[in-house]
C-alpha cells in the first residue's frame, strides 16, 4: 500500500503547543476540553484571535512540537511492510519547510527525505491511504481516508476515524 501521513495533529502536536503557548503568553487558563468542535482562535477572546493565528509563522514553532503518542513505533513497523510518505501542507508557512523536514530527520528518521511531500494542496496525492486531521484534505482523496482525531475534528462523522495512533495499528498492521 502506498500510506500518506499528514503531518500537524496527526504525528506533531501543534494544537496542544497552540494552547500552551496562548496559555503562557495571556496567563490564561484554557483546557483542550474548552476546544472540542472548534479551531483553537476559535476558543479566546477576539482580541487575542490574531495572536493564536500568528504562531505557526514564528520561528521554531514547527520545530519545538511534540510528538503524537505511538506515532513513532507504529509508523516505523507501516514502512516496514508499506509505502509511508509525510504529506505536509508546508507551503502554507514557507518558513515551516526547514523546521518540519529537521523535525522529522529527529523523530522519523526511518521515513528517509524522498518520502517527504511538503506541498500546497493535497488533493494531487494518489496512493491506497491518507491519514490527515482535515476534511478538506480527505475529501478529495480517492483511496481510504482515515481522519486522525483532532479536538477541531471531533464533531465530523463523514470519515472513518482514528483516536490513537494505536487504532491505526489496528486498522493497518
């Protein structure tokens, strides 16, 4: 199988870095829980909406995000046996390209640079699986769509969906 994986909200934290950045910065107090259904500039004050959207065009906001739980081994044992390419919508954030290729040669360094796809819009992807936390993304794809859960996600229920990286082992291992 040819397996794309996206790579925000699904093998790199960026909501929760969203949330403890916004957190720090307005010594605020909001919980992932506060966000279920919505976009995270969604949750706070509109004053402070154009804060949360600046984040991703700091430098080293791409660099410094956590890595999903699991992600790692699961995607380790999938390129084992499959065809696993990163498909990233980098090109939304230029300065992201460099950060989120240096992030992957540290935590996936078993998907090798040729499987790395940092694109504008995905719906050019062709392949049997995309894994990716956004509708518009898995809308336009013609394989089997997997929606990796999200807390902007979690009112969608016109995909097949993943919580855990433990459930896509299930699905695909």
């Amino acid at each position: 199988m040819v397996i794309f994986v996206d790579m925000d909200e699904v093998i790199a934290d960026a909501y929760t870095a969203h949330l403890e950045i916004y957190n720090q910065e307005f010594n605020a107090q909001v919980k992932i829980q506060d966000c279920f259904g919505k976009e995270f500039w969604q949750t706070v004050p509109e004053i402070h909406q154009e804060s949360i959207k600046g984040h991703t065009r700091r430098d080293g906001f791409f660099a410094g995000l956590k890595v999903m739980p699991d992600s790692q081994e699961v995607l380790e044992e999938l390129s084992k046996k499959h065809e696993v390419y990163i498909a990233s919508a980098a090109m939304e954030f230029p300065q992201s390209l460099r950060e989120k290729s240096d992030w992957l040669d540290t935590h996936f360094p078993f998907i090798p640079w040729q499987n790395r796809i940092l694109c504008g819009n995905k719906h050019i992807l062709k392949g049997d699986v995309l894994i990716d936390d956004r509708s518009k993304n898995l809308d336009f794809f013609d394989g089997r769509s997997i929606m990796f859960t999200s807390p902007h996600n979690t009112n969608v229920t016109s995909f097949e969906r993943a919580d855990t990286w433990k459930d896509i082992a299930e699905k695909l291992l």
